[in-house]
C-alpha cells in the first residue's frame, strides 16, 4: 500500500462492473478493450485473459499491470458509477463509488 492508501503497483487488483448500473457508455471499452466489452444488450461486462465475457452478477477479473491505469481511469470516467476494483487479498475497493 502506499502512502496515499492506494494499492503499491505490484499489489494484484480486480475489477467488476455492477450491470444493474450499466448505462452501455461504453466509455471503459474504449479506455481498456483488454478488459471490458459491450455484450449484445449494450451492457458493460468484463472479460477474462482467455476473452471470454464474465457475465455472472459480481463476476471479477484480474487487472493486468499493463492496463492498470486505463481501468482505474474507466472506473472515474463511467457515467453510471458501476466499475469496482478492489484488492484481490481482502476485496477492499480502491476505485469506484464504494472506494473511500
């Protein structure tokens, strides 16, 4: 953890979209494809390192290092505040609305 409170770079994060508050933006797609994709009902989800969609309620994924940054900005730019990332250790949020 840093001095800040935000994770230290090496420490592993995941990341979740709440569809219920899915406004199908589309905004975290265009910031980190490697991570989230618009499905065929226009709903955000997120998607694994194998590119399949995770679209059970609350289905996570690790965030890769290399995209760290664009799914954290994601998190701050969605308009409908539903992307979640937390510590994989405690699933403490770090961005997102529940993040303090």
């Amino acid at each position: 953890m840093s001095p800040t409170g935000r994770p230290s770079e090496a420490e592993p994060l995941e990341v979740w979209i709440d569809q219920d508050l899915c406004t199908g933006d589309g905004i975290c797609a265009q910031y980190a494809p490697e991570v989230f994709e618009l499905d065929i009902d226009g709903l955000a989800y997120v998607k694994g390192e194998d590119d399949e969609l995770r679209q059970e309620p609350g289905a996570s994924v690790p965030v890769p290092l290399t995209v760290l940054q664009d799914v954290v900005d994601s998190a701050k730019e969605c308009p409908g505040d539903c992307i979640h990332v937390r510590r994989a250790r405690d699933r403490v949020e770090v961005y997102g609305p529940d993040a303090e």
